[in-house]
C-alpha cells in the first residue's frame, strides 16, 4: 500500500511538471523559469525507479531471510560504534559471536546492531541470540532487527 502512495506521489509531480511545462511554454516564452516542469518531471520519474529498486531490494531480502539457516550465538565481546541506524536514541554496537548452527561446526562471527537504549545494558558477553547465517555467506550473521521490537 505505500508503495502505491510512492506511484501516486511521483504521478502527481510528473502531472505538476508537465502542466508547468505547458503553462510556461504557453504563458511565458522564453523565460529562465522552463526548467521547473521538467524538473518536476524528472524527479518524479526518479521517484518512481527509486521505488521499483527498492521493491527489488525488499523481496531479495526476503527471499534471503527465508533460506537463511537459523541457530544461535552467544555473544563473546561487545564494542561501542560510532554507526546506529533506528530511533534517534539507538546505539550502534559491535558483537563478537560465537555461533552455532545445527548440521555445521561452530564458528565465530562479527556483527553490527543499532539497539534501542533500553536494551544496551542487556548487551554483555554471555547473552545467547537467534540468528540466522547468510545462505551465500557462510560466516556472516543476520540479527533480525524484530528482535529489538519485541517486548
């Protein structure tokens, strides 16, 4: 559905640019200001390849999460990063995991979370996790970003 709002949104400007379009070419000849339309129009056909790339992106994620193999890991070294991505008040951190996932040996792995403030006190060695292992990179962990959300 938002997706849908993103199309209409980026037809709505390309509808704006191309009325700016006609009404300076009709209007106003010759004037500096006739780049307005097609700039509108440009930035909604941008829009619109945003859109559809990020679409892509969405599913290729999805259908990677779906073949990723699930395990566990306990987190061995926490570090504070610089790099957060969620609320304003979320802190990046920097796991060192030892993982273990059923039918392969345990490993040890890197991974980076952005958590919000009420859960980076729990973030201490010792701290089992579920995971899910990369189907095309067998060493790099996936935390689902739900995990946090949960209550």
């Amino acid at each position: 559905m938002e997706r849908l709002g993103l199309y209409l949104f980026c037809a709505m400007f390309i509808g704006v640019g191309l009325l700016a379009s006609a009404w300076m070419l009709l209007f106003y000849p010759g004037d500096s200001r006739w780049l307005v339309g097609p700039a509108f129009v440009a930035a909604g056909i941008v829009g619109i390849f945003i859109g559809r790339a990020s679409k892509k992106a969405d599913v290729r994620r999805k259908k990677m999460l779906a073949e990723a193999d699930g395990g566990q890991a306990t987190v061995t070294a926490v570090e504070k990063s610089m790099r957060s991505s969620g609320g304003e008040n979320w802190r990046g951190l920097w796991l060192t995991l030892s993982v273990e996932v059923p039918g392969r040996p345990p490993f040890e792995s890197r991974a980076h979370v952005s958590v919000p403030p009420e859960n980076v006190k729990t973030m201490a060695p010792g701290l089992v996790l579920q995971v899910k292992v990369h189907p095309s990179k067998p060493t790099e962990v996936i935390i689902p970003r739900s995990y946090w959300l949960q209550p």
